[in-house]
C-alpha cells in the first residue's frame, strides 16, 4: 500500500522539509552525473563502516574492469586503494543520509519526505 498524501495538515510551511528534498535532488543530480553510480561521491561523502570502525586503515576495493582482447572481452578483477573521507569519518554519519543507490531509492525516499515530513517538522 502506498500512500498517497497525508490526513493530518501542516500548521507551517515546512521549509526545512523542501531544504531537504531540494538538497537530496542536487547530490542524487551530481551522483548521476558522475556516472558508475556515484561510485567515487559515495567513497568519499558515504557512511563506510569498514572506516567507522577503524579510520586510520586505508581500504582496498576489488573492483571489476573490463578488458579487450583479441579474443574477445574479458573481465578481470582490479584492486585499488579507496578515496579518502572529504569530511570528518564521524560526519560521514550525517553525509550518507543525502546519497541514494538508485532512482527507486530517490523516488521512495522523497515520496515519503514530501508526505510525512511536513508532520515530522511541526
């Protein structure tokens, strides 16, 4: 069941709320425009926990990569050192919240932002 809008009016206009969703729809909009979903805006504005819990480790991704060959396409797997943190690793806590995996995570999450949070704020 999905809902639809909200029964219970707001008393304010929740300007919080449309700050949110206007600045979720500009990370999402850098995100695409990174490409490979956002992978290196993620690295460094994502919550990592693997750099939570030990933030002085550097981190090594395995990332697959194509390779052409003459006979054809293969993939093979590259391992490379993670992006560091742009921001305090305990703040990437708060920088995650804007990121989203996809545009069905987008969409949900502003869908239920426009709906609920009016109420949330009052």
């Amino acid at each position: 069941m999905i809902p639809i809008r909200g029964n219970i009016p707001s008393r304010t206009v929740p300007i919080v709320n449309y700050a949110m969703i206007i600045a979720c729809t500009i990370v999402f909009v850098l995100q695409l425009g990174e490409g490979h979903r956002g992978g290196r805006l993620i690295e460094r504005f994502g919550m990592i926990p693997a750099r939570v819990m030990h933030p002085n480790r550097s981190i090594e991704v395995r990332q697959p990569i194509r390779v052409h060959t003459p006979v054809g396409d293969k993939l093979q797997v590259a391992t490379r050192t993670m992006d560091p943190s742009v921001v305090a690793t305990i703040l990437t806590m708060v920088t995650c919240i804007f990121l989203h995996g996809g545009w069905m995570h987008f969409i949900g999450n502003m869908w239920f932002l426009y709906i609920f949070g009016s109420n949330v704020e009052d």
